[in-house]
C-alpha cells in the first residue's frame, strides 16, 4: 500500500530528528567518547548507535509496515530491498569525522524515498541548532534557534563568481578537474550534508561530488535541497540522483545546483 506523504510526517520526521540529536550531544557532551573501526575503516561512535536506535524505533511506531535502512544496519538483501516502493532512508550522523573532530558540522539525516526519488528530508545539526526539512510539494525550511524561514521565498542573487561547497574531509583528483574547467570560483569546505542545505539557503552555487558517497549520504539534503527549487543530477548521465535502483548502495558522482544557479 502505498502512501501519500504530507505535512504530519514531515513534522514528526523533524520531532524525530531532534531526539536523535539530543541523543548525540549527551555523548558528544562526555569527557571521552570511544571510537571503533568498521569493516571499511570508517569511524563509529556511542552516538552513531544512539542516535540509530532513537530513529528506527520512532519510525517504526510511525510507520509499522515501511521499512527502514540505516548506516548503521545496512546489510539488507538485494533480493528483499528491490521491492520496496516506499522505504525510510536514514544516516543516523553523518560527519561522525566532524564529530570526533568536534567542530559542530554534523547532522542526522532522515529521508522518505518513493519509487526510486528522494520525496522528504530532515537534516538536523544540533550544535549549530538548524534544522533543514522539506518535502516534493510541500516546500523546504529553515528552523534555526526557534526561527523558521521558507527556503522557497529566499531571493538568492546569482553573482558573477560562484561560490563552490566542498568535502572538508574528503578530497578527489575528479573534483580538481571540475574546477579548473569551471573558470574563476571561490570554494569553502564544509563538512557532513550541511553542503546541500548551504545551497539551498541560497548561501552557495554549486556542490561537485566526483568522489564516493553512499545512498544515506545525500538523500535527506537532497530532498531538501529540490524542494527549495534546486537540483541533484548524477554526473553521468544527466538524470536526477535515484535511489535502490541497484545492489550496490554507492552513488555516482553528482553535481548539486542551488535554484538561483540553475539556467547560469
């Protein structure tokens, strides 16, 4: 059965994200946390977990019969996961570098996928206290510090120079290419999915990712960025970035365009 997302669920998926942030600062707020390796050497913390469990739990009391894929429970089978027409899609803190790092730019991710498109997102970064949400149809905002601005109504110049969003932890050769075709630019690195929101606040032009990410990376922000008007494009092909059309749960490189951009 398929269902109609709307303003109730964006509105939970926000109440949702903040207890998972309330869940990461009580760790980040400890003296010492610890820090393991996974299997692709990618840190994990007490957070990450904490926050896993606070969504999925929440989800699940939501949404009973949608099913759910985290970061940090992702070894789902192919042969079940194609079927899914509707599922959540969630990164319970990404930039956990950033959080180990403890320099604020980390977020949780929550997103609704439908057919293939990323349709909601919730991203939320408690230590700069702004939440990110919006959703196909609805509309994209910006709560921050109890104020909340529509993302849709930000009159965005585009100047003669754009201003480039980039990796602060991850650099690659493709991403250099890019630039040096792409002619004068100022470039500012920013960590976790913040780099969509920035882009759909109209604070920036253009995010290039010409390096690996995976699907619970992109799909909040990217939500959130399209229903502020702007786009996500995979590198490739030119089509809009998908979701578990394929085993594998890497994206391909992708250009992300902020609205104010689009026609430049």
């Amino acid at each position: 059965m398929s269902h109609k997302f709307n303003h109730e669920w964006l509105a939970d998926m926000v109440d949702i994200a903040k207890q998972a942030g309330i869940a990461i600062m009580k760790v980040y707020a400890s003296a010492d946390f610890g820090v393991e390796a996974k299997s692709d050497d990618s840190p994990v913390t007490a957070a990450d977990i904490a926050s896993h469990h606070k969504i999925v739990d929440a989800l699940a009391k939501l949404t009973p019969n949608i099913p759910v894929m985290s970061e940090e429970a992702a070894d789902i089978d192919w042969n079940e996961r194609k079927s899914w027409q509707q599922y959540w899609l969630i990164d319970p803190l990404d930039g956990t570098k950033e959080f180990i790092k403890r320099n604020g730019e980390f977020t949780v991710n929550i997103a609704f996928i439908d057919n293939g498109k990323a349709v909601a997102g919730v991203v939320y970064a408690p230590v700069l206290e702004k939440c990110y949400y919006g959703a196909q149809e609805l509309g994209a905002w910006l709560e921050h510090q109890g104020e909340i601005t529509n993302l849709n109504t930000l009159g965005a110049t585009a100047p003669d120079v754009p201003r480039i969003v980039g990796s602060r932890s991850h650099v690659s050769p493709g991403l250099q290419a890019y630039l040096q075709a792409l002619g004068e630019h100022e470039i500012t690195s920013v960590g976790s999915s913040l780099k969509f929101c920035i882009l759909a606040e109209g604070n920036a032009e253009i995010y290039p990712r010409l390096g690996l990410t995976s699907e619970w990376d992109t799909a909040a922000a990217q939500a959130v960025l399209e229903s502020a008007g702007g786009q996500v494009i995979n590198h490739e092909t030119g089509k809009v970035l998908d979701y578990n059309q394929k085993e594998n749960i890497l994206n391909p490189y992708f250009i992300a365009t902020a609205k104010h951009w689009l026609g430049k």
